[in-house]
C-alpha cells in the first residue's frame, strides 16, 4: 500500500495556490528534515480580487480540507496545525470552523494586507510579528515557523490530498468565475480545461465584447478571446471583463490593490507601484516597460513581480492597438 506522499506523487497533484509546485516534493522536503519539531499550515488567506474558491471550499468542503490538513501532520509528524484564515472569512465562519478542527489545528485570522497571504508573511504573522515576506531561500519547508520545518498547502491543495488518499481523486479543480461573468459562480471541472470549454460549459461565453484575466483579479494575465484555448497553469480563477469597460480605472483599481496590498518593505515595489499610478493619471506609458522590468527584476517577493503582469497586458494587447487606431 503506497503512504500518502506516493499517492500524491502519482497522481502529480501540483500546489493549487496558483504556484504549481509538485506537492510531493514539498512533503517530502518537510519530512526528511533532520529537524523534530515541524508544523503544517493551511493557507486559507484568499485575497486576489474577485476569487473566492478557497472560501467555496471551506463553506461546503471543510471535512476534507481538514482531513488533509491531519494527513500532513500525521505524515510530518508535527507538533501543530494551523488554518490561516482570510479576516472575512473568520469573522463569518472562523469559530465554527475552530469548533470542528479540535485541538491540534488552530484557527488564524489573517493580519495585513494582500501580502499578508505570501507563505513567509503568513509565518511571520503566525509567530505574531509584522506579517511581511522573508527572504528565500531559505524555504519554509527547510526554515519555516519559529526556524523549524513547516508544510505550507493552500485550502484545495489539502482537499485534493483528502481526495487522493480515499481513492476518490477524480484531477478535478475549483474555478472561480466572476467579474462580469453572465454566471458568476466557483465550478469544478477536470484541472486540464481550456478557459473557453470552462466558460462554454458555465454559460459564460458573454454576449457582448470581452476580454478575460486568468489567474486572479489582481495578478492574473488579460487574454483574449481569440487566446483562451488554453489550459490554466495559475490560479483557478477567471475574471470577465466588457470590453467597453474604462480600462484606466481597471488599472487604477489594480494600482490601489497592489498599493494597499503589498508591505512597502522594498524600493522596486513600494515605489514602482506610485510610478505606475502617476503613469495611469497621466496617460503616459513611455517609461513604463523599464519600470515593469525594474519590478520584475529586482523585487524582493513574488508580489513586484505579478503586480506587473496585468497591466503589461492589457497595455500589450488592448491599449495600445486602441491608441494606435486613434491615431
Ligand atoms: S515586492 Fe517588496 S514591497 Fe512588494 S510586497 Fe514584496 S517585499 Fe513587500
């Protein structure tokens, strides 16, 4: 009989976070540490913009999300379990959800802002400091809370562990579909759909002129429709988007998220962000691709880097061909 880090192993179940790291290997790592005393954390923060499949999960799928959070300390062999938990959320479900984790699994409320969900932030915050990111590596897995080995899996990554041990994983993921979506929802489908079949299959091709952004309503990538024959390596979210929409508050609306979202710990982001802001106002994108790689490059955690992503293309793809036209 395989140990649960085989069956994930064959099922090559990747991190649903949106990372896509292969889960068996961060096990793994977690568990071959030299190290004793280790800890698992379910990341239940959820903050990208209109994407709510975690909460969806939790709502209607707690028993499994909570039976792989015990799988992972069990196959640890950690001392303590903690859900991580969206300040939302736990203000509507956290008591209930303490209630029925008993007491090796403790109930978080998220501190912070949008970076307050990064796994080395969420540690920080869990050993009641500043929730901002650490630098990595090291990794959590290596030097995690309080310096010790700790197992970071987002809330569908442990569902889907739940799954693959009582043989009941079928590959299936939660999408969530919002924005100007003609059914708005979280659906689940087999993880390899393309965005169309998934928009086809929940009624939500949209009569009217559109674009999309796959992968969170705040660093997830704008497709066309013409581009959407893809499978979703990111996020299992989709934002609808009429093409009519004022694309310059879209990206103000962006710009204020990741403003008040990230921790201002680094120039590149703290900074760049307030640029990209003065160039929105301005209408004025001449510098704006140097700044994008300045993020890009020299950011200090992942968020300078996805920040950049949705406005570089719907620069790209819509705004500039716009602006050409006009001219
Ligand atoms: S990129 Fe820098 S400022 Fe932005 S959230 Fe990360 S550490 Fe904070």
């Amino acid at each position: 009989m395989d140990n649960i880090i085989e069956k994930i192993r064959k099922e090559n179940l990747l991190g649903r976070s949106g990372s896509m790291f292969p889960v068996c290997l961060k096990w793994e790592s977690v568990k071959n540490s030299d190290q004793k005393e280790r800890y698992v954390i379910c990341n239940a923060s959820e903050g990208e913009v209109e994407t709510f499949k975690d909460y969806y999960i939790l709502k209607n799928h707690k028993e499994d999300v909570i039976e792989g959070i015990n799988l992972a300390i069990k196959e640890m062999e950690a001392k303590r379990g903690y859900i991580y938990l969206n300040a939302s959320y736990f203000d509507e479900f956290g008591k209930e959800l303490q209630e029925f984790c008993g007491e090796k699994i403790k109930v978080i409320k998220k501190r912070g802002g949008y970076i307050g969900g990064e796994e080395t932030s969420v540690i920080e915050a869990i050993e009641g400091n500043v929730p901002e990111p650490r630098i990595k590596p090291p990794f959590p897995s290596q030097v995690g809370l309080w310096g010790l080995p700790t197992l970071v899996n987002n809330v569908e990554t442990l569902y889907c562990v739940a799954k693959i041990n009582k043989g009941e994983y079928e590959g299936e993921r939660f999408f969530s579909i919002f924005g100007d979506a003609p059914n708005k929802g979280v659906f689940v489908f087999p993880k390899d759909i393309s965005v169309r079949e998934l928009l086809e299959k929940t009624n939500n091709i949209p009569s009217f002129d559109y674009f999309v952004q796959v992968g969170g309503g705040g660093g997830g990538d704008i497709m066309l429709p013409s581009e959407i024959d893809c499978t979703i390596n990111s996020l299992g979210s989709v934002i609808i988007y009429n093409k009519e929409i004022d694309k310059y508050q879209l990206m103000k609306k962006w710009a204020n998220f990741f403003l008040e979202g990230n921790c201002d710990k680094c120039t590149p982001c703290r900074e760049g962000l307030y640029r990209i802001m003065e160039m929105i106002e301005e209408e004025d994108f001449d510098e704006i691709e140097k700044m994008f790689f300045v993020m890009q490059k020299t950011s200090l955690c992942p968020l300078g880097v996805v920040a950049v992503k949705p406005f570089k293309t719907l620069l790209e793809k819509i705004i500039y061909k716009e602006n050409e036209n006009k001219n």
